[in-house]
C-alpha cells in the first residue's frame, strides 16, 4: 500500500447481522480537508466514521488512514475523536478532562502536542479550569470536548454530531468556534451532523447520505472562502449552497 | 451552615433524645428485667463506673471490622474487575455469591472455627467472607455503568485495559462501593460480633457480652451492645466524611 497522506475508503460496507447498515462507499479525505456526511437518520454516517476511527470494522472494502489501518492510526494516537455527548469524566476537573486524552497511552504522544490550558482559554474557559464538568452549561461541556480532542495535535479529527443536543444559538456560536479552532492546526476533519447550516459553514465538500441501505449520493463542493467567519453566514451564496444541499438531501431521501 | 442544614441538626437531636428517653421511660414504667431491656441511665453508669475493659474490647472488635472490611475489599475489587470484563464469569459466579449472601453464618461458625483455627482469624475471616457478595455486586455494575461514550472516547486512542480500569471503571463503581460499604459495615459489625463469641476468643465485644449473657448479666450484656452500636455510628461517620470528600462530583454529594 502507498502511503497517500490522507483518509480513503473504498468499498467499504457494514452489516450487522442481516441488516445491510451500509453498502459499499468510496470516500477520499486530504489531509487538511473538512468533510461532511449529512443525511438522514439510519443512513450510516456514523457506522462509516466509526469506521475510520477503528471503533467498527467493515464487513466488506477497506478504509486506510496515512496509507495504514484505522487500527494503526488508533494506537499511534493520530486520530482525535469527539462523541455525540462530552463525555467528560466528572471526577476530573476541566483542566484535567482536557488533557485526558494526553494522559493515556501517553507513549504514543506527538513530541510537542498543543497546550491544553491555551486552548481553553482560546474557547472562553481559562477561568473555569478547576471547575467539574457539572457545574458547566452543555455548550461549555462540548467546549472541553473540543479541547481535549484538539489538545492532541492530531492530523484527522473525526467529530459524530458534537453539537446535536444543543441549542440552536450555542450550536451556531460551536460552528463558528469549531472553524475558528481548525483554520491553523491544518488538521483533515470528517464531521457528522444532521445540520445544513454546519455542513455548509465548515466543510470543503459534504458528503449527502441516504438509508436502507446507507450510501453516499452525492459529494459537494463547497467553494466558499477561507477563513469561514460568521457572517458568511448571511452571504446570498451560503443561502444558495445550503438550499442546493436541502434539494440533494431530499432527493436522496426519495422526496422530491 | 444555612438555616436548612442548621435545622436539620436539630430535629437530628431531638430525634435521637426522644429516642433515648422514651427508651428511659419504657424501661422503667414496664420495670423490664436487665437481661431483657437495661435502661440508657444504667448502661452509660456501667460503663463510666470501669470503661477500661469495654474501651478494650471495642478496639479489638473494630481491629476485627477493619482487617475484615479491608481484605473483603480488596479480594472484591480483584473478583469485580474480572467479571465486569468477562460476562460468563459474572454468570458462573452466581451461584456462589448468591450462596454466601442467603446462607446463614451463625450456623456454619463451626466449620470455619475448624478451618481457620480460632480467635482473630476465625473472625477476620467470617467478617470478610460475608461482606464479599455485597462488594463484588457493587463493583460489577459501578464499573459496568461506566459512560459508553467515555469507553469509546478511551478505545479511540487505544488506551490500555489497566487505563480503562484505573481511570476509568473504577472511579465509576466509587458511589456504588460507598453505598456498600455503608451496608457492610451493619453486616460486618454483627459478623464480628457474634464470631467474636463463638470463635473462643478471650476479647472483643462479642466474646464480652456472651459471657455476661451465659451469667445473666443484663448490664454486661446491654454495655457491650450499645458499645459495638457506637463503634457502628462512628464507622458510618466516618465513611460518610470520606465519601463526601471523594465523591463531591457526584450527584449523590451535591
């Protein structure tokens, strides 16, 4: 296998038992790209990025990441991962939830990973350091998700709806922060969400799913500027894009 | 203190003097036998008259609950890890923890006395045998409930199993190994006691109040109780300080 910097699947599928949850899917991730799955539920986006974090293998195809295995992208701590909820450990204050991921399987470590205590501060919570995640609104919580993800320097992240409990003006302010936060780390993005607006606000292509079984329909490109700042999204061409998405979506979903 | 918690101290207090003084009171108005109810007022005059044995007797009876509790703890969080991590073993486990939960050990005294020999072994040994199952249950689902998403988060960078259950599972089985060990410590206690007894021992409170019991001395007897119930409360005490302190992220301490 070439070592393409970069995440590639190709072919891969998924079955649980019967039920064919996604059939075979191409996908290319460059290195320092954002991309997007959107789609319905049901429609496999986060079987295939859990996939390409090595937490699911694919029953069929193959997903390589650097030219190796999601596995050897795993233990080599090359692969940031941020989960639907938080899921910070609320024995840990915020300070300690952001570096968690540094702590362990710490041989792997890059030489010189980002300060976790500068990068929250860059999201609004130096003063809340010593503080325990319940004691924190959902929006600061997902803040520290963030962190700690970022806080390990790594080269691909992969984020499965991070903001889908929030509300709409914090989950709005999270897009802006989350572009904010990838413009000078270069880091590849796969972001899952059921959003148009953070499909279309983060990402350099969107990957539209549909289900039974999950496939991709289409790949878009989103030929906006850089750096994305929130008033773009008041720009007649966010509209547009985020409408051509809306009809690609429905089309996918068989409702036209 | 706010005036919620100050409050609550006081109906604690009034709480416990009524208790006290209808004790009191009952005693005296039904002129109940020492053997069958000794009154508070006589209790607390036995032991100021001579504290010295009974003060001794508690302090080997709460090295007993120690040893005991400690050594149970440890075998448990061993016997928990392993059957939280592997499924058929939490199955075929069962049968023997559920065995030694509903068996009765006043009536297998006996054996152990034969097995482990007599005195502070004999003890030691039914004071952690019998609080095992309640430790091994609360390991096993603390450390089951761990967040699957933190699970995930922790496989996503390959942490090791001993980081999983390190930083991880076991943090996640504290409130749970706390509500244990209030239990264990009534379970322990009574154990401790009653081995105490029957294990030939020459101290403890146990050893003390059975044979006032055998010379009907109702205020031996009601001493050594009301003793090994004030060693209880102070255990309980204490693991709530060190509860609060250790579990003050949790829910439970908020």
């Amino acid at each position: 296998m070439t070592s393409v910097p970069g995440i590639s699947v190709d072919r891969a599928s998924k079955r649980f038992g019967d039920l064919e949850a996604l059939a075979p899917v191409d996908l290319d991730v460059r290195a320092g790209e954002i991309v997007t799955l959107i789609g319905p539920s049901g429609c496999g986006k986060t079987t295939l990025l859990r996939m390409i974090a090595g937490l699911e293998r694919p029953s069929g195809g193959s997903i390589s990441i650097d030219g190796g295995t999601p596995d050897a992208a795993r233990k080599a701590k090359r692969v940031g991962f941020i989960p639907q909820s938080p899921a910070l450990l609320p024995w840990r204050t915020v300070e300690a939830n952001a570096r968690l991921l540094l702590d362990l399987n710490s041989g792997a470590n890059p030489p010189s990973p980002p300060d976790p205590i500068e990068l929250l501060e860059r999201v609004g919570l130096g003063e809340f350091r010593s503080a325990y995640p319940h004691e924190l609104s959902g929006g600061m919580q997902q803040r520290v998700g963030l962190v700690r993800a970022f806080a390990l320097g790594a080269r691909y992240l992969l984020m499965d709806e991070p903001f889908a409990a929030l509300d709409e003006i914090t989950r709005a302010d999270m897009r802006h922060l989350l572009a904010e936060l990838c413009e000078p780390t270069g880091a590849a993005v796969v972001f899952v969400t059921h959003s148009l607006a953070e499909a279309v606000f983060l990402s350099d292509r969107v990957a539209v799913m549909r289900p039974r079984p999950g496939s991709i329909v289409d790949v878009i490109d989103v030929d906006l500027p850089r750096p994305r700042r929130p008033e773009l999204e008041d720009d007649p061409k966010f509209f547009a894009l985020e409408s051509s998405l809306r009809t690609t979506l429905m089309t996918g979903a068989g409702r036209e | 203190m706010s005036e919620r918690r100050s409050n609550a101290v006081v109906w604690t207090v009034v709480g416990t003097v009524g208790l006290i003084a209808f004790w009191e009171l009952i005693v005296r108005a039904l002129d109940v036998r020492p053997m069958v109810l000794l009154a508070p007022s006589r209790i607390v005059s036995t032991f100021v008259d001579d504290p010295g044995p009974y003060v001794h007797d508690a302090w080997v009876t709460a090295q007993h609950l120690v040893y005991g509790l400690s050594i149970s703890l440890v075998i448990s969080l061993l016997i928990g890890a392993a059957l939280a991590a592997v499924r058929p073993l939490e199955h075929a486990s069962q049968p023997m923890l559920v065995l030694v939960m509903v068996t009765p050990w006043v009536a297998y005294i006996t054996s152990v006395v034969l097995i482990v020999g007599s005195g502070q072994r004999a003890v030691v040994f039914l004071v952690a045998f019998v609080t095992i199952p309640a430790f091994v249950y609360a390991t096993v689902g603390g450390m089951r409930s761990a967040d699957p998403s933190a699970r995930e988060l922790f496989s996503s960078i390959d942490a090791s199993r001993w980081e999983v259950l390190w930083r991880l599972r076991l943090p996640s089985a504290l409130p749970s190994l706390f509500t244990a060990m209030r239990f264990n410590i009534g379970l322990g206690l009574g154990a401790a006691y009653f081995a105490e007894g029957a294990a030939l021992r020459l101290d403890g409170l146990g050893d003390t109040g059975r044979r006032a019991a055998s010379f009907s001395d109702g205020e031996g007897l009601w001493t050594t109780i009301l003793c090994t119930a004030v060693l209880g409360l102070l255990a309980q005490v204490t693991v709530a300080l060190v509860e609060r302190s250790t579990l003050r992220w949790h829910q439970s301490q908020r």
